[in-house]
C-alpha cells in the first residue's frame, strides 16, 4: 500500500467489511441508480422563469434536493462506521494504533468520497438547470461546506449512538440515534437555504 502499515492495515480491512456486508454496496448501488434518474429528470426539465424570486426559489429547491441525497447517503454509510467496528472493537482500543487517528481516518475517507459525489451532482444539476458560471461556483463551495457539516455530524452522532452489538448496518441507520441525526440534517439544510434566498433574489434580480 501507499499508506503506512497501521494507516493501511485500516484501509484494507474497512475495504473488505464494506465489500462482504451485501447490503452496503447493494443499497450503494440502488442509490447510485437513483442519482442517475434524478440527473435524467432534471435534464428533462424545461425551466423558464422571468421572475427573480421564482428563479432563485428553483434553484434552492434543486440545491435543498442535492443536499437531502446526501444527507441520506451519509446517514447510510457513515453513520453506522464506528457501529460495525462490533464487539471486537477492544482490539483496536488496545492496540498501539491511536484511537483519534481511526476516527480521522474515517472521517477522512468518509469526507473525500462524499465531496466528489456531491460536487459532481451539485455541478451536473446545477448546470442542467442554469447555465452560470457563478451559480455553479456558488453551489460547488456551499456543497463542499454541507458534505464538511453532514459528515462531521454523522460520524460523530455514530459514534455517541453507537451500538457494537448491532452487525446490521441497516438497522442502525434507522436507530433511533439516527433518526434525531437526519432531522438535526434537514434543520440545518433548510438554516442554509434560508441563509442563500435572499443574496440569490439580489443576484437574480441583476
């Protein structure tokens, strides 16, 4: 590997528990599909709005959209890492190996792919919708803060919620720790849509 062994050994072994659990990269993939169907629809999408306020209203729904997929995926995948360590995780809190550089490592991995998910969604959507340059700049920084704040937020209440006992991954993304999780999500989704309405109806209006 082009890690060091402990970092490696990590990598290697979250790799093959995520690839033997069928229902980790199954729902990965239904959800990929569903990605794919949402890029089509918006493709589809005829939009012709002259007023500012209806513009900028479109664009925050497709943006809220985008945010709630990955709000979603997060709540799936990262959510439930520290859970699925199971019972054996007294290994790793006994071993040489710090227990914070595991959680960077998570988060760290976690972070890096559901950035370039996003960001691709947020681009294609975005420019499927509107075709401008500032918007899509506009959408892809916002999204990088979401996928920061989503990420951080699932792997540490995965962490407080977590339950060692659980192997379905499933299950414990639809705990109940995970639930508060997800509105906590969509609380803070609709905060920063209401944060961009107004500077949107401003620009809009130009």
């Amino acid at each position: 590997g082009f890690l060091r062994p402990q970092p490696d050994a990590i990598v290697k072994r979250d790799t093959l528990l995520f690839l033997r659990e069928p229902s980790q990269w199954l729902h990965l993939i239904l959800m990929m599909v569903l990605l794919c169907i949402f890029l089509i629809s918006m493709g589809s999408l005829e939009l012709r709005l002259s007023q500012p306020l209806l513009q900028a209203v479109s664009f925050l729904v497709v943006f809220l959209f985008n945010g709630f997929l990955v709000a979603s995926i997060a709540l799936r995948f990262v959510f439930p890492s520290v859970s699925l360590e199971g019972e054996s995780f007294w290994v790793v809190r006994t071993s040489p190996y710090p227990l914070e550089n595991l959680y960077w490592q998570k988060f760290t991995f976690a972070f890096l792919s559901l950035l370039v998910l996003a960001e691709f969604l947020s681009v294609v959507s975005v420019g499927m919708l509107r075709n401008d340059a500032r918007l899509g700049q506009l959408s892809a920084i916002s999204t990088g803060f979401i996928v920061l704040a989503l990420t951080s937020m699932n792997l540490g209440a995965g962490t407080y919620f977590a339950s060692f006992k659980e192997r379905n991954p499933i299950r414990v993304a639809s705990s109940q720790g995970a639930s508060v999780t997800f509105l906590l999500s969509m609380v803070y989704l609709v905060c920063v849509v209401i944060i961009l309405i107004v500077p949107l109806n401003f620009y809009f209006e130009r």
